[in-house]
C-alpha cells in the first residue's frame, strides 16, 4: 500500500512551493543527502560535456529537430501510429489519465495479470498508475532500484533520475531487513543491490505483463527506445510476454538517424557518462524474440495545453535528463519534495503548472521557485530557455488572478497597487507628481543612500533587498534645468 | 464489447489531433516539417587512423570496469578458453551463427537453436554466454547488437550472470553517428531489435554510490580481434 503526500497530479489541494520549502530546509539530513549528490552529479556532467567539442552543436540539433516535432506533431504522431501497426504493434490514442490507466489495467486484465512489471516512468506516476491497477487488484511492482526502494518505503520520488537520493544506506538496509526478510545484510550498497536482484529476478521470470515509459519514438520506423543503467528496463521489455509502454505525445523524434543527436546528448547530460549502460530500441514485435504483444499508449493529458502556448511550447523539447536539477541552487536546498509533483527542478517548476492549468495555489507558485540565475538554461541539451518561460508563466499566474478573481480580484491590495503603478507610468504630469510626493514622505526610510525597510506590506520587498531613494534631483529634472540655462 | 471500445479509442484520436492542429495554428498551412531548418554541425565521422579507434574502444570499455583483451584472429580460440577457465565457466549459452572454431573444449554449449530454444530457467542457470556482435562504437565504447549472426535473441545477453563478447576490429566504428547510419538497414528492412551495452549494468541509487551489476550479466568481457 503506497501513502502519498497529495502532488500536482492527485486530488486535492496541493500545498505551495514556499510552504513545502520551509519543511524541506528544516531536515538537515536530506539538505546534506541531496547537497551531496548534486555537487557530485554536476561535477561529473561537466567533464562528460567537455569532452565533446560539437555539444554546442548537438544542442542545436537538439533544440531544432524538437522543434520541428512540435510544429508538425499530427503528422509525427499519424506516421508513428502507422509505423507501429506495420511493425505488429497495437496503438492507443488518450485524453487524460484516466482514459490511460483505464487502458493499461484492461490490457492487464485481458492477460489474466495479477502483477506487472514496471520500468520506471515519470509519466505512469504522473497518471497514478500504480495506485489504479492497485484498486484494479493489480499490483505493479517497481524495478528501478530507487524506485524499488522508496515504493518499500511508501514514499514519492525526490529526484527524476535517483529518486531515492534522500535515503541513505543505513535507511536502506532497515527496509530491507523489514520488508524483505533480508538476513544478514550489511549496509554496503553492493550488498543492498543483490538482495534487490535476487528479490526482484523471480518478478521477472514469473511477469506476464510488463510496463514501460519511452525515451523515444521514432516518427519513421515505429521503433521506441528506454535508456537506462541497471538492466530492469531490458528485463522489463524482453522477458514479459506483453509490453505496454505509457509515452506523452512529444517523445516523438522524426527519424532513426537522429537518434545520433539525442543519443549523445541524454546519456551525457542525464547520468554524466559517455553512455549509459543500456539502451534498448525495439520495433513491433520480433518473431521469436521478446514479447509476443506490443501495446503503445500515446498520452495527451495537458500537453496540447503546452503547445497552444508560443512561448511554453519549449517545454515539450524536455528529455527528461535532468540536469537542470542538479545545477538549480533552489533544488540544491529544498529538494524535490517541495515541488510536491512528479517533476521536481526547474523543468517541473515550468512543466507542472503547464500540465495542470494555471489558476491553482499550490502549482501557481511553481514558477516563483527559482532565483532566475539561468543556470538551467545553460545545462539544458535541448535549451529549453526554462527563465524565459518561469517568467511568462509569473505573468500568466498573475493575468489569471486580475481576470479571473471577479470583485475579490479587482479589490487585492497586490492587483490595485500594480494597477495605479501601471497609470502613473504611463502619465509623465503623473509620474513627476509621484517623484515629488515619494521625495518628500521618504526622509524617515533613507538611511546613508538606501532605504532598508519599506512599511507595511511592502516590507516583503525590501526584506531581501535595498531600495533606491528618489534622489536630490532626477534627471528629467536635470534635463530641464539644462535646457533652461 | 469490441464495438465500444473502438469508438472510444478513435474518438480520443481524432481529438487530440484537432487538439494539436488548434494549439499550432501559428504553423503555415503550406509549412512542411523538412522546412522547419535543423543545423546539423556536428561531427558525423571520425577520420582518427583505424589503430587509434582501436584503441580508444578498448580504454572506454575498460573505464566501464569491463575486462578487454586483444588478440589475434588466430588466437580467439585459445583466449575464449582461457577466460572460461580463469572464470570457471561451464555451461555458456552460445547462440546461432557463432563460429565453431571459437568454442572451447572444455565447455558445454547450450544452443539456442530455433527448434529447441532454450526456456528462461535453462538462460538463468547457465554459467555464461558467448557472443558476437554488430558493432563497437569507439567514443562511447559500446558494443552494439542487433540480434544478427552470433548475437541471438535479446534474453540470451540478459539472464545469464556471465557476458564474454568478441568485436573484430573492422566491426569498431569511430562516433555514434556512424554506428546509427550502419544499423539502418537491420531496423528499417527488417524491424530488428537494437541493444546498446556499454560496460555491465551499473547502479548509483544508494548514495551516488557506483555498484557494477545490477540486473542482467554483472560481468562484461570483450574480446578484440584482429
């Protein structure tokens, strides 16, 4: 049985970034886990891009064969249906989460499963999977070693690649000692990791049903691909006589030769190593050779939101490496729990609110968790420009809350001080006014050229910064004096 | 039953696609995909001399903590046996298409032939599998199979504990590229199943913390020969 905090994607209020943070930095264990691993991550990641001396280029690939993806993504996705069903594989088409879980658990169903395996998948957590095949009587079982771990533990992931990067060893072996009857087991992760694959080879062996996520999809051959290091992704895909893999719509790349693009981008980007231990591309289904039944689920729930938005469409080019995480210094602190969504970091921080809608609390604040830095940007293989969209998403959250709040709306002390701003800048009788009338009532804030603290509610503001007084003379008013001499 | 679900599924099609079409209607009616521009200014080939390819593949395999050893075409026997024996293999899976002259005497080979393949539980109790393949990729050092000659099935690389690999040395190809362009043909003709390995499984879950073998063969070793 899974306890979930409620994230983005489940029912009920979700709570806000500031809120979560102030949890999260109060635990000094996680803040050294996950300071720990970041710094390692980001250091090893740098190395790994050095080495190429075309990565700018290969970003660029990146960045322009998504876009073409995007602006032509009917077409892309009718070619890959087509593909698909020429290489022997079923395809099926969903709205939302719902329709998607509901397809999985009859496909399950259909095989008589009792159990299925799973390939980690941020978008079958994104749907709660796991917990509808649960009520479906199905149990799936995680075999991400991470994802193995905290599903034990009853916990949600904190991190998109190690999900488990809040756990340390000693907590590790107690679970495992708990709830696998491990005897003997020293806290050695070597030793950690035997007793998850011996545990975990009889799911495989015994697995009639198996489910994936997908790195790619190739528009052309129907071929889809899993990246991964631990060999749970090729047991999950080759052993179980059905495969169903859960992929958003935008994971589709146009052809099998750009794989050459994001093939050196990902696995670089994502683990910092030249590749990453396992790749697996497959095309249908093989006579003889792996699953007997190929089902692919091609997942909308909120992404065609994302692509209706010139500026946010960007989004859609992730490729789930996550590195803007490991060199975000908000998530270096707070970590991925504060984000209280499937995608934590700076790609969740723009992915979430997208995929929800904006005009909810909790998620609305999401694009106020970043310091704007650009360090995402630059790590980003695909650049995604993440401060660019955080920014038109702060304008979003913001547009929603003047129209949409009705009278309430109108009269918020936030909205009415933007809006008399708004006219004042816009009126240079006004403006000059303003400056006069702000010279004369600042004299008890100005201290030594700064003003420290703002009254009232605008303290906020000058809690983490200086302002600026109005000075002796401002330079419209130099400007005149000039002229008139 | 059939009937209902069907209309569900087309439905659900045919909406997410107007979906798309409403959400790009900045894109030109007249706009082809291949008119959007894609700057393609990296590199595509290594010109490095065939040696230094060599071994650069065998350094990046070896950093993946596999074990690589070369020898000559002549010597593959002699090697193959020595490593079953330094590693006390017994009884390795050999799939079809694997050259006789390469199997030692000392071994029991378990065939997978395509009358009598061998079941799951034969696959987990081996002791090791014995392999060819269809490429090397010398910057990443990944040797590539494509379930062609001397490779077989994909569980046959997977269950087995043990994972001995013989690359020729005009398999190795220089950057990734090249090896996409070279398996082309086996996915596009034939919707053959491609696997990258790139040294044995590997996990940092626990604290960052690198363990080699996970799930699938926890020991990698390659054979160079030329």
């Amino acid at each position: 049985m899974t306890i979930e905090a409620p994230d983005a994607f489940s029912k009920g209020r979700t709570p806000t970034f500031e809120e979560s943070a102030r949890e999260s930095l109060a635990n000094a264990q996680l803040r050294r886990n996950i300071g720990k691993a970041t710094q390692a991550i980001r250091t090893r990641r740098a190395q790994a891009v050095e080495e190429l001396p075309d990565w700018e280029e290969l970003r660029q690939a990146g960045y322009d064969l998504k876009t073409r993806v995007m602006r032509h993504l009917d077409e892309y996705l009718l070619q890959l249906e087509e593909s698909v069903h020429k290489a022997g594989g079923h395809v099926h088409w969903v709205r939302d989460a719902t329709e998607a879980n509901r397809i999985i658990a009859d496909i399950a169903k259909n095989h008589e499963a009792k159990e299925v395996v799973k390939v980690k998948s941020i978008a079958t957590d994104e749907i709660k999977l796991n917990e509808f095949l649960e009520e479906e009587g199905i149990k799936a079982v995680e075999t991400d070693l991470a994802e193995f771990i905290i599903q034990l533990a009853g916990e949600i992931s904190s991190h998109i690649l190690v999900p488990a990067i809040h756990k340390n060893r000693a907590e590790i072996r107690e679970l495992f000692i708990k709830k696998l009857g491990a005897e003997d087991l020293s806290d050695e992760p070597s030793d950690l990791t035997n007793a998850a694959r011996l545990y975990l080879r009889e799911k495989f062996l015994q697995a009639k049903v198996g489910i994936s996520g997908a790195n790619f999809a190739v528009a052309e051959t129907g071929t889809v691909c899993v990246v991964e290091s631990e060999g749970n992704g090729r047991m999950c895909t080759t052993l179980p006589p059905v495969l169903v893999m859960l992929m958003g719509i935008e994971k589709i790349i146009p052809t099998w030769q750009d794989f050459e693009v994001f093939m050196q981008l990902l696995p670089r980007s994502s683990t910092a190593e030249r590749m990453n231990p396992y790749t697996s591309f497959w095309t249908g289904v093989s006579e003889g050779d792996g699953p007997k039944e190929f089902h692919l689920v091609l997942m909308d729930n909120g992404r065609t939101e994302i692509l209706a938005d010139d500026i946010g469409r960007q989004t859609l080019n992730c490729i789930r490496c996550s590195a803007c995480l490991n060199v975000c210094p908000v998530y270096e602190r707070t970590g991925g729990h504060a984000y209280n969504s499937v995608y934590p970091g700076p790609i969740g921080a723009i992915l979430t609110p997208q995929l929800v809608g904006i005009g909810r609390p909790g998620t609305d604040s999401l694009p106020y968790a970043s310091s704007l830095c650009g360090a995402c940007y630059d790590v980003c293989p695909v650049k995604i420009n993440i401060p660019e969209v955080l920014i038109h998403l702060r304008g979003r959250v913001v547009r929603h809350r003047q129209d949409g709040g009705g009278l309430k709306g109108k009269l918020d002390p936030e909205n009415v001080a933007m809006r008399t701003m708004a006219r004042t800048f816009s009126d240079r009788r006004l403006y000059e006014a303003a400056q006069k009338a702000a010279r004369i009532s600042q004299w008890p804030l100005a201290r030594s050229g700064a003003i420290h603290r703002l009254p009232g509610k605008l303290a906020g503001w000058t809690e983490a910064r200086d302002l600026k007084p109005i000075p002796e003379q401002t330079f419209r008013e130099w400007w005149k004096s000039r002229n008139g001499s | 039953m059939v009937e209902v679900e069907k209309r569900f599924v087309t439905s659900a099609r045919e909406e997410i696609l107007q979906r798309i079409r409403r959400a790009t209607y900045d894109v030109p009616k007249e706009e082809r995909p291949e008119d959007v521009p894609v700057e393609c200014g990296y590199r595509k080939k290594d010109d490095a001399p065939r040696e230094e390819m060599i071994e650069h593949f065998a350094e990046n395999v070896t950093e993946y903590e596999a074990t690589v050893r070369r020898v000559s075409e002549a010597g593959l026997k002699e090697a193959i046996t020595q490593t079953c024996q330094e590693r006390d293999i017994r009884r390795l899976v050999v799939p079809p298409g694997v050259p006789e002259g390469w199997l030692p005497d000392s071994v029991e080979a378990l065939r997978d032939d395509t009358g009598t393949l061998l079941t799951n539980q034969e696959l987990d109790e081996s002791d090791g599998v014995l392999t060819g393949c269809a490429l090397g990729i010398a910057q990443t050092g990944t040797i590539v199979l494509d379930a062609g000659e001397g490779q077989g099935r994909r569980a046959l690389t997977l269950l087995p504990d043990y994972h001995l690999c013989v690359v020729r040395e005009e398999q190795i190809v220089g950057l990734v590229p090249q090896a996409f362009a070279w398996l082309a043909d086996a996915v596009k003709r034939e919707g053959r199943a491609v696997t990258f390995i790139s040294g044995p499984s590997a996990t940092s879950d626990i604290e960052l913390d690198r363990v080699e073998g996970v799930h699938g063969p926890r020991t990698l070793e390659v054979i160079i020969a030329g």
